[in-house]
C-alpha cells in the first residue's frame, strides 16, 4: 500500500497533501487497551463530541474504534473550534474528567499556541487523550528507532527516508537527548550503504593534539612514538562516518574536516601523499554552529541537508507510544499507573527522550516491586539543568528550581497518605508557599495530581474558574493589580487565577 492510501479519516478528510490550516487531532495517550495507544482522530470539524462511543481512533490502513471503555459517559466532552482557538465544553456527569492534571468542570478556552503544545484531557480515570494540531495527514512511513504519531515525528521520518538514498551530507540539530545518533542510524539503515558499518566518533571526546591523527591517521614516526594507524576516515571508507558533538571539533582539524568534505582528500599525519575517502558523513551537534568560533565554510559543507529533531516538549502527542516502545525496548511491560501517564504527559522532559526512557526504566522497577512511583521522586534523579524550560503543565509560574544536592533531598518532607491530611494542613501549606500549588505540594510530600483533587475537595480554598468576575476585579484593583496579594485575599491558587486574569483580559 503506498503512502497516499495509508492516511487515517478517509470519510473526514482527502488525500489531497497538506491541509489548508491546522487539523484537529486527539491522539489516544493511554488506554486500558494497550494495543489502542496511539490510534487518533484527525479532521477538521466545527464541533466534536468525545464520548463512549465516539468518534472513532484510527492507525493508519486500519479500520476505527470509538473510545469504548465502560467508565466513559455517554454524556459527550463537546471540543468547539472557535477562531484560532478551541473551547472544551465538559459535561456535567458524575465521570471524572481531568484537564492537564487537575480536576475541571464548565468551559474551558485555549488559543492556538496552547493547543500547539498539546492539551492532555483524562476522561474517567482511566483513558487520557492528547488534543494537539496536526499539521499533515498521518501516515505509515517508518523508521527504524523513530517512534512517534504526531505531525513532528511524521516529518522527521519523511526527511530521513528522503536523504537515506543519497550521499549528501547530513547534519542533525536538535536538544540533548532527543535521538540524533538514533536518527543517524537510520539514515544508514535505509541508505546504499546499509551493509557496511557506520563508523561513529564523539569529537567532544577528541584529545586537541591527536584529533587529527585519530581521524586521518598518521605514518609510523609522524610524532614521538607514532605508530601506523588508518584514522576514522579509512575505516569508514565505503561506508558511513557519524561524527556526533561536531560543535565541539577541535579547531585544528576543522579545516581539515573542510578538505575532505569539499573533495574526499586528507592527508594522513607525516604521510608524503594524500589519500581519498568514499565515506558518507553524517554529523550531529545540539550546538548553535552560527557563531565565528566553528568554521562556517564547514558548516556550509556539513548542512547538505540539515535535519532539526523536535524536543519532546513540542510532541506531547507522542509521550504515549514512546513509553510503550521505551518499556518494552527493556523488556518490561506498560502497566504504569495513569496517574503517573498524565504526569509524565504533562512534564516538559528537559533530557526529551533520553531522561524519559531512564524515568521510565525506574518506574517500571518500582512498579514491579509493588511501588506506587511519582514523577517528582523520579525525576528528581535526573534534575532539569538550570534555565532549562522544563516544567508541568498547566503551571504559569517558572518550575521549581533543580534538585538540591543529595544531603538536601533526604531533608524533604517524606511523601505521604493524602489520607493522612486535614483541610487545616493543605490551607497552611497553601498561604505558607505564596498559594503555589507545586511548591505546597512538595512541602506536603504529595504529587501535583493528589494536590489538586485535595484543592477540589477543600471547603475554604475555590478554583478562580469559579469565582464571579466582579469578585476578581473588585480584589484585584484592592491589591493594585497584584494577582499574587489577590490571591491570598481570594484563598486561590495564583497559577489559577493568573489564567482567569488572562481568560478576563482577552474577553474585553
């Protein structure tokens, strides 16, 4: 079956190439079913109810399901797209729907960049969707290692599998972590080159006085105690050199590196004649090369096609068939807690893949020996470096600030049985920590999710979603527009009532 018939909504959409706006697509995240994660709905309707028995989740060549379990209501999650932007109408049944983690009821607006970074709805406690845009039709185009549904990973597999054929140099920009020596490996996996070996130097990894030899070799006697050696670039003769870190190339063999780009010549150290190299390069960095420290006539040469892999935090879509690869990849099977899916859903991943798949390997230790693992605990191993954007949605304010050195972890409070809360304890840990829910969470040593359904049940504490607008007004302009004093007058969480601020503005 070729690429144009293997698209999903065949009844909703043609297959005509890429659609005038964006799609709107739910993407299955997790479900009771494992075979059903990542099947999608993908079209572009004014108005889409989401319930038991539709619409109907496809994978590609494939026939559609409805969602199906028994804890979804038949009372439908109604999506409007409205201008640039899509309304959430929840139904007012006893179903338990969740939104990014947290407990919501009525209406719900988000704009296009909001829907952009993918919008992770929980219906029943036991199914958890990803609202997203597509911006191609799916389709069945893979590529060994390259995991993914959404538009992004679609994208990428497309430029691999068109650059795979050729002998143009590839270089490959992207974040830490988010899978350029895999891509490179499937470049030459579906290349001409496919039987030979791929030949991968890390050039950070290079000593500067004997880069040069350890790439082009070097004559017996070409320096004290120099024996004859071939260098990387005769190994990978014929074959496929993948030079990773190229930003960190040390600045003596960068011309070096522009030679045997420019015609396939070097000169191996204290040889008297120069040699010639078939090798296809490949090279990747999560550098910007555009400054004058590297050497922009090789950047030219190295950028024959450039390839820019998508952090994890912009295919939020993906987090599901990634976790059942990234499992069973280490021969465990995706029976997490869907507490925890959504947590990690709604996580930003600072190390994308790479910090996802070690997580991931820790949950499923932990859940094999009868644990209950949450993100904060897992995460905190593997802390998001300083500046990064990591953070859990739908918080406005910045993330909590890297873990502490070890002596300081064991000082947290240890975790604890919501059970084991008063009101009196979740009110004091809210006012205490500038009613931020994520820094009161973690003095109660409890997760994000546990401190929003706490926040929902609480009699004092109220959602901003459900304070009259006056209210909110009147308290604001008492506080001088300050939302963080408005929120301690208001005895509501300041990411909430920033947004309905917002929501407020906007409606004017």
């Amino acid at each position: 079956m070729s690429d144009s018939t293997e698209y999903t909504q065949t009844l909703q959409l043609s297959a005509q190439g890429i659609p005038a706006r964006p799609l709107l697509a739910l993407t299955i995240l997790w479900h009771p079913d494992a075979a059903r994660i990542g099947e999608q709905f993908v079209g572009d309707p004014a108005a889409l109810d989401v319930n038991r028995y539709g619409p109907l989740f496809y994978r590609p060549g494939q026939a559609g399901l409805p969602l199906g379990h028994g804890t979804i209501s038949r009372d439908p999650v109604r999506i409007v797209r409205d201008g640039e932007g899509v309304t959430l109408h929840l139904p007012a049944t006893r179903m338990p729907v969740e939104l990014n983690g947290r407990a919501t009821t009525g209406q719900v607006r988000f704009d296009a960049s909001e829907v952009a970074r993918g919008q992770v709805l929980m219906l029943g406690r036991a199914v958890v969707l990803c609202l997203h845009w597509m911006h191609c039709l799916p389709k069945h185009n893979p590529v060994p290692g390259l995991v993914g549904v959404g538009a992004a990973a679609i994208g990428l597999r497309d430029q691999i599998r068109m650059v795979a054929p050729t002998d143009i140099p590839v270089l490959l920009l992207g974040e830490t972590g988010t899978g350029k020596e895999i891509a490179a490996r499937a470049i030459h996996a579906l290349g001409q080159r496919a039987q030979t070996r791929l030949v991968a130097v890390n050039m950070a990894a290079l000593n500067e006085s004997l880069a040069a030899a350890e790439l082009f070799g070097a004559a017996r006697g070409a320096y004290t105690g120099a024996q004859e050696r071939r260098g990387l670039f005769a190994e990978a003769d014929g074959a496929t050199l993948f030079l990773d870190e190229i930003g960190n190339a040390p600045p003596s063999v960068q011309p070096m590196l522009l030679r045997v780009l420019e015609g396939g010549d070097y000169r191996p150290l204290g040889a008297s004649h120069d040699r010639k190299t078939s090798a296809r390069l490949i090279a990747a960095t999560d550098q910007d090369l555009d400054t004058a420290v590297f050497n922009q006539a090789l950047l030219r040469r190295l950028e024959g096609f450039a390839i820019q892999l998508p952090p994890l935090r912009e295919r939020r879509e993906d987090i599901g068939v990634l976790i059942v690869h990234l499992l069973q990849a280490h021969g465990a099977q995706p029976a997490l807690p869907v507490e925890l899916v959504v947590e990690i859903a709604c996580y930003d991943w600072p190390g994308n893949i790479r910090q996802l798949g070690h997580t991931l390997r820790r949950a499923a230790l932990l859940v094999q020996h009868g644990g209950a693992p949450q993100l904060e605990q897992l995460v905190r191993l593997t802390p998001a470096p300083s500046g990064s954007a990591a953070r859990l949605m739908p918080a406005v304010e910045a993330a909590p600030a890297p873990a502490p050195a070890p002596a300081a972890v064991a000082a947290e409070p240890p975790r604890r049985k919501p059970s084991e809360l008063t009101d009196a304890d979740v009110l004091e840990a809210m006012a205490g920590n500038d009613w931020n829910i994520q820094a009161a969470s973690r003095a109660l040593g409890i997760s994000r999710p546990t401190m929003y359904k706490l926040l929902d049940a609480h009699a004092e504490i109220r959602w901003a979603e459900r304070i009259p607008a006056d209210e909110i007004e009147r308290t604001l302009a008492a506080c001088d527009g300050d939302v963080a004093r408005c929120a301690v007058v208001l005895k509501t969480p300041t990411e909430s009532l920033r947004r309905e601020v917002r929501r407020l503005r906007e409606s004017v």
